[in-house]
C-alpha cells in the first residue's frame, strides 16, 4: 500500500473496503470527508508518509484506540516505518501511555508481523548497545527534576533518570527525532499540555523542524479530535516564539 | 422503548438483561443506584430524553465506550433523535473526537440501522445545499483565530475554517443548537475544558439556555464521572457570570 | 498467585504466557523491562502488593482498559482484595469514572466471580447500614460546594451531597482510606489534575501516609504512562507542603 499518484491514501485494502461500507449505510458524508479531505492530508509537505504513519499510530496506542490499528500498523510498515522501529515505538509507549496501552498494540503487532513474516532477527535486542548519553543535557535535565521533585516522589525521579533518560531514550533502534516524534504525538493525543513544552523543544533540539511540528498539529487534528489541538497550540506557540529569540 | 410511566427508562431490553444479571452477580449496589438513581435522571426537567440520548451517545463516542453504544443508540432512536441527526452526530465527532472514535460509532451503528431497515434516503446527503453562513460572526471567528494562531500552524486554521465552520457547521440535518450540544458534551466528556467557553457561549447564542446547560452537566455526571463535571463547572461558572452581565 | 521469593509478580499465568510470547515477536526490551522492571515494581516498600492491586484495577477501570483487567482482577483478589472490596471498588468509580467504565469492569468481574464460585453472600448488599457520618465536616464541604457552584449546576451539587458523600462514601464495605486510593488512582489516570488537591488531601486524612502517596505515583508511572505523572506531581507537591506547615 502506498500513497497513490493523485496524492491520497489508497482505499481498496481490507478494513477500507469494510469502513466504506459502513460510512455508506451510516454517514455518507463521512466516506466523502474520508476520501475528499482526510486521506490526502497524507501527502501535504512538511512530513512523509513515514512521519505520518509514526504519528498517526502513537496517537492511537496512547489513547487505547485498537480497532484501527491493525490498519495503521499495515500502513505504517507500508510506508517505511522498519518493524525493529514499530517494535520501539511500542516500547517506548509502554512508559508515556503506561503498560497496557503497550500490551494492546503488541498483541495486535503480532499478529501483523506474524503474516509479514517479521521474525527476532528483524526486532532490536532485548538489551543493545545504548546510544552515547549528551551526559551535560541529561545531568541538568535530572538536577532539574530532583530540585522539583525529588522530595515529592524519589521513586518516580530515580525511574526517570534510570529507566527513560539513561536507557529507553538511548535505544538506537528508533532515532532520537523519530522517539520525539512518537513522544510529543502521544502527549497530543492525551491531552497532556503541561508535559508539550519540554518534549517539544527536545524534538527540535532532535531535529524537527518548526513547519514539521506546525504539520504535526495539522495532521493530527483529524486523529485525535480538534479539541486536543487547540488545547496544544498555545503551548506550541510559546514553545515557537522562545526559540525564535 | 420509551420513558415509562413513573419516569424511569425501562430496563426490560437485551443489554438490560445481560448487565442487569452482571451487576447481580458483581454489585447488587450498582444494580439499586441504576434502578433508583440513573435511569430516573432521564426524566428530569430541563432535558427532554431526546436530548439526553444526544448528550450521552456524544460522551461515548468522545470517550470511545463502544461497549455500551449499542444500547444508547437504539435509546436515542427510541427517544426521537432521528437517523439522518444520529448520522451527522457520528459525522461531526469524526472532528471534534477525531476520526478513529466516529469510525467505532459507524461500525456500530451500520448493525442497528440495518436492523432497522433504515436507508439511504434515511441519510443526509454527502454534499447537501448547506445552511446559510453568518459571515460577520464567522469572519470574526477566523480572524481572532489566524491573529492568535495563524503563524503557529498555518494548515490548522485553514482547515477550522474551510472544513469546520464553513462547511460542517452548516450541514443542515442537525440544528446548530444540537450540533451544540453534541460538542460540549464531547469536550466535557474528554476533560477539554480550555475548548468549553467558546463552545458553551456558541450553544447559548445557538438557543440552549442556562437551565439546559446546568442539566448538560447533572446528566453528564453520571456518564462521564463527577471528576470531569467538577473540572468544567468553573468555566461554565465564568460563561454563566458573564452572559448575565 | 503471589508475589515470589524474589519480589516480582510471577509471570505463569494464562495472561502472562499470552503476552510474553506476543512480546517475544514484537519486543523483546519489552518483556525484558516487564520482568526486571514492572513486576518488582510491586514489592517495592511503602504500598503492599494488595494496595498496588487497589491502584492498579481502578487506574485501568477509569481509563477504560479492559484488556488486562481480567488478569489484573484475578491479581487483586489473589493479593487479597476481598471481593466485596472488588465489588465496592466497581460501584464507587461508577460515579468517579463514569457508569459506561463501571458496566464494561462487573461484566469482566462476574465471569472471574463466577469462576471462583463468589456468590451473592460474599458481595456487599445494596442498602447496608452506612458508616457514621462526619457531620461538621460533610457540613462544610457541602456548604463550600453550594457556595462555589450551587448557582451553576443545582443538580450536581445536590447529587454530590446526597449520592456521594452521604451515601457512597459511607458504604461499609470499602475502608475510606482504600476509597480514597481509588479516587486519587482513578483521578491520577485520567488526568483530573484539578480534582486531586481535594481527594489527596481527604486520602491523607482517611490515613494515606505521605510515604505512600508517593508510591502511588511511582507505581501508577507504569501503568497510565509517565506523563500523567509529571502533569500530577505539581499538585501533589503543593498538597505536601502544605500539609508538613
């Protein structure tokens, strides 16, 4: 599956061929807003379908959404996401969207990598060589933290610095822009404004661009409702104009 | 199935059956609080059970709750919300829930429109003749909003203004006041409560009145737990204090 | 199922044998991290295995995650939850979750009951004579309450003194102090920041160590994600610091 000449999101797979049936006998509309508007969001510029498929389906894991993401874990892998990078995005979610997000989206992602023939050699270790720690970014990062919180919550403070910023951030099987990306696109998702800031400045400091994170907005929106997007733009413009100084 | 005599909502129906031996089984409490609290807030004054069905298929969606959908749309067509409204109800929430959650309503409601042998000339059109826009409002509405957010993420505004108020909003088979309050039970429903003033003061100017929308809130309570009702209750204080000044 | 020798949740069980095997075809960090990571995360002091199971069914049950609610309900009676405790812990987040999340949980909870052979006197009955009631100070929450938003929403207040506080809070067969470890888990879950100040400081009062309180941040990290979290520990700071003048 592939993005077609006319620039929208083919519709002849399974779960189309379902939906649109569905929209037919229930909201017309819907199957024309789907074809007319929603699938060619994917090839607007500032993001690839790769980048949309990373976004669309962190989106989903993060607020639990399973019964699209069987398609959105075909498509993504359709589009480039490698299955070593699906697997990390999993991953990664297991801490910002909690366990059971995770264990929803792994069992469907078995499924899917079963039928593709994805086997261990195409998954990252359990364990591999991490990615060299920026340790002056990180030893700030966490004194800021501890200053803030290490009397509230030692628990949470110590599992921060042990379990994300010095091993689960430095997995090298999904690039640190890409883990921005899913990060800042599952924050979107729930709603967790106050969290923005911080994983948005990251991800440009990782390498997305301001017209990208401004895309990411765009797309967005037609995933995880309008509200959620309006409710993050302040955030982002503060985010945007400090940077710009 | 229709609100009874002593004003209550039946529970002789399938999932009342099924759920009322669960909670036999499980919370002989819960069944009591169902019979003798929930369900006889259906006929308090204030809402008519139509709009209750509006007001609570709107918080399922949002929250994507597909378990109990099923039973609440044949409730809402039970209570007189109309095929072709429930269609633009799913329609609009594809929006303002985002499209994964509308595409779980479609599914569902595709089986019960069947059964009932509701059809294509049920529907409202893909592309009917649209409500007549009023322009000063509008154009007001995008300028305030290319001022605060047009740098930020261009592709956003565009699409409030070209697909949302331009477009949906002026569908015509469900009334401006109903589109209403479908969207703020679904932002009170996803806790988006920065989204609720705007959208409250567009009810209020679309015909809810005050008493209606204190009873959103009573009736939401239950649907969606007091924790989000609490949260609202601020700003729908401030939007109350300052429509009356 | 107990926790080991070792201090980690064992892992032979149906859902475990399920999951670590889809796990080990998406991602092996992932198993790796739920066995040297989550599951010692339960012998962690300051929470026993038994509180965690409290925090843990109501973190799901608020966040609508039924996929692993049936292993983790099994855990939790296997901890100890009795199940009349199970059974109130579903009627409170009826009201603190929403009745759609209250109706998916006893529908998970009755086959497990089932199972064990839990029968109706086991269970909590429907109107047990209520614990004392605190009088002066249900009086002045009630009184600040009507205060703030008596003027808004008549029926909410109204329904928060005569269904919550002097009924559902009041029910015997759930301690307050637990009541409150799952309002403060349910609140944390679903992101009500603004609803915690009031709940954690009634927890603490109804016996929740500070100690304790933390814990539950550094348990629920895993299980509703790391942002929920961070978005929480502001507030919870202040309830502290307050609290120690």
């Amino acid at each position: 599956m592939e993005i077609t000449q006319n620039g929208s999101r083919p519709v002849n797979d399974d779960r189309a061929d379902n939906m649109t049936s569905n929209m037919q006998t229930v909201s017309p509309a819907l199957e024309k807003y789907e074809k007319e508007v929603l699938l060619k969001q994917w090839s607007r510029p500032d993001l690839s379908a790769r980048d949309r498929s990373i976004i669309t389906v962190s989106a989903l894991i993060s607020k639990n959404q399973s019964a699209e993401l069987p398609i959105e874990f075909r498509f993504a892998l359709d589009n480039g996401v490698q299955p070593r990078e699906l697997s990390e995005i999993i991953t990664h979610l297991a801490f910002y969207a909690g366990w059971p997000s995770a264990m929803v989206a792994s069992q469907i992602a078995s499924v899917i990598f079963a039928n593709r023939k994805i086997s261990a050699s195409d998954l990252p270790l359990a364990s591999p060589e991490l990615l060299p720690l920026d340790k002056e970014a990180e030893d700030m990062r966490a004194a800021h933290v501890q200053q803030q919180f290490g009397a509230v919550a030692p628990g949470v403070v110590q599992n921060t610095t042990d379990l994300l910023f010095r091993d689960l951030w430095l997995r090298p099987d999904l690039k640190p822009r890409d883990r921005s990306l899913v990060t800042v696109s599952a924050l979107i998702a729930a709603g967790q404004v106050a969290q923005i800031p911080y994983h948005l400045n990251r991800a440009m400091d990782n390498g997305l661009t301001q017209p990208q994170a401004a895309e990411v907005l765009t797309h967005l929106a037609f995933y995880v409702g309008w509200p959620n997007i309006f409710s993050a733009m302040p955030v982002v413009k503060e985010v945007f104009e400090k940077r710009s100084k």
